[in-house]
C-alpha cells in the first residue's frame, strides 16, 4: 500500500470512530429518555431500551471492524482442550519432571 492510501484509510477510520462517539451520545440521551418515560408506560420503556441493546451491539461490531478484530466464526468442537503439540522429547521431558524421584 502506499503512504498515501494508508494515510486516506487512516482518515477514514477516525471519521468513522468520531460517528461512533456521536451515535453514542445519541445512544445515552435515548437511553434517558428511556428513564423518564419508564415511570409513565413500562412497555414503551423495554422497547426503548431494545432497541438501544441493539443499536450498542451494532456499534461494538462496528468498533471492532475498524480496530481490525476480526469476529470469531469457528465452532467449539469439544468441552475439553486438545493437548499441547510439543516435539516428542519434551513431552517426556515433561512427563518425568512430574512425577516424584524414585531412590535407588
């Protein structure tokens, strides 16, 4: 890439973060208005409040695309972690640390 269109992207993503930081405040003064209404109707409340659970989570996602953490798309295939791949000679390195010293 070139200084200048890593220079373009990196404007790019500090527009984007200083969106987020304005849906953000937009995102807390809904959040109290959600608070003022929650005493006269509890229902309009819990939609509010939804949709702005939804909203954050749209905007971490977004934060995390710009910061360049990528989501995890794999599946737990097991409860139970695999074993260390370890060369075979430190494995039994290992494995007689372990184990108490037998006197001869």
């Amino acid at each position: 890439m070139t200084p200048d269109f890593e220079r373009q992207l990196e404007l790019i993503k500090l527009d984007m973060l200083a969106s987020l930081a304005r849906s953000q405040r937009a995102l807390a003064r809904i959040v109290e208005s959600a608070a003022d209404v929650a005493a006269a109707s509890p229902e309009t409340a819990l939609r509010i409040a939804e949709h702005a659970e939804a909203l954050a989570r749209y905007q971490r996602q977004l934060a995390l695309r710009i910061a360049g953490v990528l989501p995890r798309t794999g599946r737990r295939r097991s409860l139970h972690p695999a074993p260390p791949w370890l060369r075979r000679g430190v494995a039994r390195a290992r494995a007689f640390r372990g184990r108490p010293r037998q006197e001869q």
